[in-house]
C-alpha cells in the first residue's frame, strides 16, 4: 500500500488490567511477539504514527519493550475512555482522522484500516466502525431478569476495532470525559454520525484463556 497520508494516526489501547483474565494479556505471546506488537505493527501500515497507551507500570519502566511502530507511548488512566484521551492528547493537532484500535484484537488487517479510514475521509461522516451480523436472537431484559423486547436481529452488528474518526468529532465528544464501552458510543451520544462497514470474522477480541488459545493457533497457521 502507499505511504499513509500525515493527517492519519492511530491510537492502540493497551492498557487494560487483565482482572477478569488474570494478567495482561495484551502482552501475551503469540509465537515470538506479543499481541500488542501484532496490533501496532498493522496500526503503524495504515497510519503516520501510532499512539500506543499501556499500563502506568510499563510507561515508566525502562526496561519495557517499545512495540515496533510505535511513534510515542502514554501512560493509560483508570478506564478505557480516561485511556483513550490519555492517548488522544499525545496525537498531533494538525490530524484529520484518528482510529482507535484494541491491542487485544491482534488479527485486524490492514484493509480493514483502510476500509474504516476511507468512511470517514471520502463520505464525510463522524465515525465508522467495522461490524459483524449477529447470529442469534438477542432479548433485552430488565434487572429481574424479565425480557423487555426482542429486536429485530437483522437490524444488530456486533462491533469491532479499529474504528476511525474525524479528529475534530472525537475530540468533541471527549471534552466532557464520558464513559463508554467504546469510542463511537461517545461520538454517538453527541449526535455523531456513525456508520458501520463489514467486519471480518478473525478480528476476534482476546478476552479469556481460550480466545488466546485460538489466537496462538490461529498465529502458527
């Protein structure tokens, strides 16, 4: 592919505290790299540079292994979105669009970078993000446990990383420091507009033992 325009950056999140998987898993390796080095190397080919936020003891240890393609690494904060505009801030004023990626999503290609990039910079939109189609029937339920509804799965994407944005909505929708599962919940709820594009099946997220079991096989394929 052709070098990525300067107005393209990345931030990778790697700054998670692993509880519910019992370590950092981002940091787990798949063969001779660890996952984050996956991510970040396939950042580093969409984008001019790559803001990579880990977790405060790695950003000030000496010893830690910058991943290879990293332009700056940050020191996260105590949740995902305090990370990302952690992150956000290490990116350049003069950038156009920011993708924020989950370094726990190793397998994303290239193309699919470029398939978000190209949303927002030839379509004019706020945000969009890579999905997939949901394959079961999905209910909402009240606290009880009582079902609510039952929409129309035809309607439903489950969601993905890398997602990219025109820096200026992103920036927007932080300057309040909310909360959200992921960034274009936030755009969203500023009256963004987001649109989704097709995802890709391996672009699986890490989140327990098994899902890293199926990614170190799927690494020595």
């Amino acid at each position: 592919m052709a070098a990525p325009p300067e107005t393209i950056w990345t931030i990778v999140v790697a700054a998670g505290s692993g509880q519910r998987f019992g370590g950092l898993k981002q940091f787990s390796e798949m063969g001779s790299r660890r996952m984050v080095d996956r991510a970040v190397e396939t950042a580093a080919r969409a984008s001019a540079g790559v803001v990579v936020v880990v977790p405060v003891g790695q950003a000030n240890d000496p010893a830690f292994e910058v991943p290879n393609g990293a332009t700056t690494v940050v020191a996260g904060g105590s949740t995902r979105s305090e990370s990302v505009r952690r992150g956000l801030a290490a990116v350049p004023d003069g950038v156009e669009v920011v993708c924020v990626h989950d370094a726990v999503r190793p397998f994303a290609s290239v193309e699919l970078f470029e398939l978000v990039i190209a949303a927002v910079s030839r379509e004019g939109v706020d945000a969009a993000v890579p999905g997939l189609a949901v394959a079961d029937t999905v209910k909402v339920v009240d606290r009880a446990g009582r079902v609510v509804s039952t929409p129309d799965r035809a309607l439903l994407r489950a969601v993905q990383t890398p997602q990219a944005f025109r820096a200026a909505a992103l920036r927007a929708a932080h300057a309040s420091s909310p909360e959200a599962t992921d960034d274009a919940a936030v755009v969203e709820a500023g009256g963004g507009y987001v649109v989704v594009v097709e995802g890709e099946a391996d672009n699986r997220k890490i989140t327990a033992a098994e899902d890293l079991a199926w990614a170190q096989e799927r690494w020595n394929r």
